[in-house]
C-alpha cells in the first residue's frame, strides 16, 4: 500500500492510475488502519492519496472535456445517499460510517475520471485489469486444488473456501459472487483489447483469466454478467435500430407480465445456472422492495431485515441502493446508468463509419450493460463499485473524443470565416 502511495505520487497520470488499479485490486479491503473511531480502508487510503495527488501535487490536471452530465448525476447520487440515509438513521456512528462511504464513492469517482483522459490510458486501463484478471485467475484456481485462499494469509478475507452444494467458490480479494462478476463485465472490453494492434496477447491472457475467476466462482451471477456483456456484442450488427430493440423488449416485458401467473419480475426466480443459486431470494428481494414502497420511498428503510427470511442480506445492487437512501437515491443511479448508454449512442452516431471508434463505444456500452445484468445479483461492495467507476470514466473520455475532430473543424471553419469578413459582421452571424 506505502509503494503504491508513492508511485501515485510521483507518477504520470497514466502510470499512477496503473498502480491505483494494480493496488485496489489485489489488496483484501477488509484490511484497516483504525484511527481513534474511523476505520481507512486500504482503498479509502489509495483514494485519499489520489485525491492529494490532484489538489496539492498536479493541481493542472482537469477532466477530459467538461464537467459532463454523467458526472453530474454521480455527484448528486453520492450526495442524496449521504444525506438521506443519515437522515433516516439520524445517528452519529451512523453519519460517520455514511462520511466513509460518500469518500469511497466521489472520491473513487474523481480519482479515476482523473487518471484516464485519453484513449491511450482507457487502453493501458484495460491492460492493467487483464494483469489483475491473471493474478486473480491464477489464485482462484489455486483454491479449486489446494482449499486455500492465499489471500487469507494476507489478512481481511477468509483463508478457508466456501462450499454450496459439493462445490468449491473461489473468492480471491473480492470474494465469490464479486469476482466472478467482475470478471463478466471485463469481458467484452478484452474482446476490444483483442482488435487493438500489438495488444492480442494482453487481450487473450485478460480473456483466460477472466473466464477463469467466472467458473472458479461457481456464481450464476457471474454467468449472467458474462453473457449479458456478449448478448449486448451480438447486437453489433443491429447497432442502428437499437431504438426498435429497446422498444420490442419493454413490450416483451409487458406482455410477460400481462399473462404470466405471476408478475415478470418472477422470471428472476428461475435463473440458475449453476444447480446452487439463490435465485427465490434474488425475486423474493424486488418483491418485498415493491410491495414495501411506502416504508422505504422517502428516506429508505432500516428495518428491511424483518421483511422475510433472510432479507437482511440485500443481493441486488439495485435494491440495495433504493433501501439505502429511498427513491430519489435509486432514481439518481438509474439516471447514471441511463446517461451513460445515451453517451454512448449519441457519440456512436456521431462517428458512423469509423468503425475503430464506433468498436470501443460498443464493447463500453456491452460491458455497461454486463455491469447492469450483473446488479440483479449482487450489492456493488467498494472494490466492484470502482470498477463501475473506472467504466464510467472510459466512457465518458471515449465519447468526449469523438466530439474533439467535430470541435476543431467547427474552430477552423469559424476562424476562417473571421479572416475574411469584419469583425461586426463575425458577431452578428457567428456570434
């Protein structure tokens, strides 16, 4: 954790953003420095120095482009969820706990949206997670053979395996489910990283691995990211009537839900891919969610736990976020989500017929929509938060590039125009 401090200290952006991502990989975050009552994680600890990197060391390194509005409603999710749940909980201990996770959230948030400002840095961002995927891939079929998670001997994550049905789940640092996630939402941006020149073996190591860590895993969830980010490539060849998709699969829904015995949401109950899931819990947990509207709407709820049987454990990122800080939370990351993949189409119109470019967008959007998939399995701990955040930040550096051609055509043109024309006639017509 001290060397990575120093190299993003002293690092270029690029190549601080490397050790940033190597480090809040591959370290356990159950690993703590407790000061008097506040507990630093190792990556609030990388946080914080990323954070005194920006302001203190390199204070002119800005956004690429402008302050967008995917960051926008990142910053006003971080702050409604601060602000309601300690509303809601109206405790000391409890604001305290809220301070450490609005930290992890902007602060993640900001570091990474700084440390990747071009297309070289989301390809040496990609590069790095495929280094993570081997050393994780590597550990986790290590604990298929030995039983031994040798992150346990490290500290902050269990030593021993976890067993459901005879069969082992690796964990890794991020643990089963989250691993195995992760590891789903990478995929498409490795099928990416294959197309680049003089990356294919980066590209093929980041896809064995990743594969790797899903199976070790032994999660549906983490199947269902894996095929949810390959689904969204399959629809490259339609990318154009995306807008008939859309529409054809909320009618879908609609009619599933108008004549199945039971409300659509049900379908989640019959997801098991793996002969073990806990899929009843995963439905169980946005019915209850829907059925109890009016106790979490407002502030969110704290005593969701006496829903049902084991409701205290909130599985689904979605249900998660709404029970922690009511609707407008849950409205506010929806938001998020719904920028981002608008970005992504606007800036794929935008470069119709480059087809290197439009590639990037859509492994980014499919890797989103992995990223969405996965949430209906899992709560995002801090470490797969991060990696939503890193996605957003090559999103929204992707798209603001190919607006920079149209931009500076745009800046000669009006140059042009002002060389040959008064400068009374410039301001009426450009002006």
């Amino acid at each position: 954790m001290l060397v990575a401090v120093i190299l993003i200290m002293i690092l270029s952006r690029r190549r601080a953003g490397t050790a940033f991502l190597l480090a809040c990989f591959t370290i356990p975050i159950g690993q703590v420095v407790l000061v008097g009552g506040l507990h630093f994680t190792v990556l609030r600890i990388l946080i914080l120095a990323g954070l005194a990197r920006r302001t203190f060391l390199r204070p002119s390194e800005k956004f690429p482009g402008r302050f967008n509005r995917i960051d926008q409603a990142l910053v006003f999710w971080t702050i409604s969820a601060l602000a309601l749940n300690s509303l809601d909980w109206m405790d000391n201990q409890a604001l305290i706990h809220n301070l450490g996770d609005f930290v992890d959230a902007m602060g993640g948030y900001l570091v990474v949206r700084f440390m990747i400002p071009d297309r070289d840095a989301i390809l040496r961002t990609i590069k790095v997670l495929a280094v993570i995927c081997l050393i994780q891939g590597v550990c986790m079929i290590n604990e298929q053979i030995t039983h031994i998670n040798v992150f346990g001997l490290l500290g902050g994550v269990p030593i021993d395996v976890t067993l459901r049905e005879g069969k082992i789940r690796s964990q890794g640092v991020l643990g089963c489910i989250n691993a195995g996630t992760f590891a789903g939402i990478l995929i498409p941006l490795f099928i990416w990283l294959w197309t680049e020149q003089r990356s294919q073996m980066t590209a093929c190591v980041g896809i064995a691995a990743a594969l790797a860590m899903i199976f070790a895993s032994n999660s549906s969830t983490s199947l269902m990211a894996l095929g949810g980010g390959l689904l969204g490539l399959a629809f490259w060849s339609v990318r154009r009537q995306m807008n008939l998709v859309r529409r054809g699969l909320a009618l879908a829904l609609l009619a599933l839900h108008l004549v199945m015995n039971g409300p659509v949401w049900s379908l989640i109950a019959r997801v098991d891919l793996t002969g073990s899931s806990s899929s009843y819990h995963r439905y169980y947990l946005v019915d209850n969610l829907i059925r109890h509207f009016s106790d979490w709407w407002l502030l969110g709820c704290k005593d969701y736990a006496n829903w049902g049987w084991d409701m205290w454990d909130t599985c689904n990122q979605f249900v998660d976020v709404a029970l922690k800080g009511g609707l407008l939370t849950l409205v506010l990351y929806i938001l998020i989500l719904k920028r981002s993949f608008a970005a992504i189409g606007n800036a794929r119109k935008q470069v119709t017929g480059n087809r290197r470019q439009e590639w990037l967008l859509w492994c980014l959007g499919s890797a989103l929509f992995a990223n969405v998939i996965g949430s209906f399995g899992i709560n995002y701990m801090a470490q797969l938060l991060m990696l939503l955040f890193m996605l957003l930040a090559c999103i929204s550096t992707a798209t603001f590039e190919t607006r920079t051609p149209f931009l500076s055509t745009q800046a000669k043109d009006q140059a042009h125009f002002a060389s040959h024309h008064s400068p009374m006639e410039t301001e009426l017509i450009l002006g």
